[in-house]
C-alpha cells in the first residue's frame, strides 16, 4: 500500500483530543485548539471529571461580585474561590461572569482568535480566525461601564447593591454609594466618572486575562492535549502574550497614582475595598511543558 494512502487513511480515521474523542477526521468535529481547550479547561478548574462538558455551573453567571471568593477580596485571587472551586457549584470568581465553559472559551476565541485542525483527505488541514485582542475587550467595558455609572450618578439608576456590582470590578474592587454621590458633587465629576470607568475597566480586563491563562494551562494539561501535536504552537504563543501583558500591566496596577480618580471620594469611602489588586501581583510563569 502506497505511504500517501496510508497516511490519507489514517487522517480520516482522526486524531485523538479532549476527552479521548476522535477529532479532524472524515465526518468528525474538527479541532478548534482555543475552544477545546479552555473548555477542558474550565471543566478541570470547577472540579469536573467531563473535559468536554459544557452545562452552566449552578449559580454562575450572576456577574462581577455576585459571589465572593474564599477570600473575600478580589475576584482573580485566592484558594478555590477564583477558579470556581470543585464542586459544580459556582464559589466565586470566574464563574461568575464566564458561568459556562462556552462563555469562557468564546471570550478566550474573541481576544485570542481560533485554530481549526482537520487531517481528512481533501480538507484544509489549518484554517485561522483572528482575535480581537485585549485593547478591544477594555473599550467595550469601559464603554459599558461609563453608561452604567453614568445613569446612577443622574438618578436614572438606583445606587441599590445589585447595581454597584455591575459596575465594579470584583469584591475587592468596587464602588461604594460614597462614590457615586460624590460623583454627583464634584465639579469634576463627568471626567471623574469617566476615568473610574476606564480602571474598573482596566481591572476586569486584566483579571479575565489572569483567568484565561489559568485556563489554558489547565486545559493544556489534559491528556488528549497534553499528548497531541495538534494546535501546541497557537497555545504557547498565547501564552506567552497574555505574560507579556500582565508584565506590561504590572506597574499601573501597583501605583496608586493610578487612582486619581477616587480621591474627591474617599472621605466617603475607600472604593477599592481594604485590598485592592496593588497588593496582588499575579504570577508569571507560563508552565506549559512544551516550552523548552
């Protein structure tokens, strides 16, 4: 038998992935390297033993806030709270605005784009989406997030708890009712506001960054990953760019100069709560056993 047809052969019979599933070949799902992994992922994090489910945790989804972590401080940090805990229970962090493993993989596809693999006979072996990039998640927050404290600081929108969630940035990170009212004093107040939207936005996209890191590297550690050839460039180099902006993004996040903002609020309260993610750098390795 000739080497092409064996080899053609094997392709449409595919590859094993996630979950020991046959992928890529002649009838089979393809590969999608983003996708498949941050819900292998996502499913390792929350204590699930199917890498490849993709149901709501139970009480995920309520967003920023809407269940402390283990720690009570922020939502990026701490024991099992940031990660969801075992368990199908959401226990704070992720959970709580990614409430599914597809809302956590559609967020990693968007920011870092996809890679689909086949190894059919006659299809096309590697297709590529790109991603939107970080820079666009935190325009979109903070464009929603301005809107949001806008409408509390005109009255439009009560300053109830709920409310406060939705424009905060994690237990640790959040607006106070001080702080809205002071918006509502202050001379300054609409370039105020609009600075406030940009960190808390600043914050939400660097925590999902932190949590999509600790996605795929969780992912990339299941078997049918971890010994599949398939996609292992795609995800070290996303990596290695979700590292670099984090090391870039360290020294806003240890000043406090960055929260001139705050300052006409604080005699009402300190709207970063008692820590704030100054005292908590995230860690930087990137262990991915493929990097030599």
């Amino acid at each position: 038998m000739p080497k092409e047809r064996v080899e053609d052969e094997a392709g449409n019979r595919g590859t094993t992935w996630v979950g020991g599933e046959k992928r890529g070949g002649s009838g089979q799902a393809p590969i999608r390297v983003m996708n498949d992994t941050a819900t292998a992922g996502y499913n390792i994090l929350h204590g699930r033993t199917n890498t490849t489910d993709t149901s709501p945790v139970s009480g995920g989804g309520g967003g920023w806030g809407s269940v402390p972590t283990d720690d009570g401080n922020w939502a990026g940090g701490g024991g099992n709270g940031s990660a969801g805990g075992g368990g199908s229970a959401c226990r704070g962090g992720m959970c709580t605005v990614w409430g599914s493993p597809q809302e956590a993989a559609q967020w990693i596809s968007k920011v870092a784009g996809e890679e689909v693999h086949r190894t059919c006979d006659g299809c096309e072996k590697v297709t590529t989406e790109a991603g939107a990039g970080l820079m666009r998640d935190l325009e979109d927050e903070q464009e929603k997030l301005a809107q949001d404290l806008a409408s509390m600081v005109n009255g439009t929108t009560p300053t109830t708890p709920e409310n406060l969630r939705k424009v905060s940035a994690g237990p640790g990170l959040s607006v106070s009712r001080g702080v809205i009212e002071a918006l509502k004093t202050d001379p300054e107040g609409p370039l105020l506001l609009h600075r406030l939207a940009g960190e808390m936005a600043l914050a939400r996209t660097l925590t999902k960054a932190i949590w999509a890191r600790r996605l795929l590297l969780a992912g990339a550690s299941e078997p049918g990953i971890s010994d599949n050839e398939e996609g292992r460039p795609l995800l070290i180099g996303v990596c290695r760019s979700l590292i670099g902006t984090l090391i870039r993004s360290r020294p806003r996040w240890k000043s406090d100069k960055r929260w001139p903002a705050m300052q006409p609020a604080r005699r009402f309260g300190d709207a970063r709560g008692p820590r704030g993610p100054a005292r908590r750098s995230p860690a930087m390795p990137c262990p991915i056993r493929w990097i030599n």
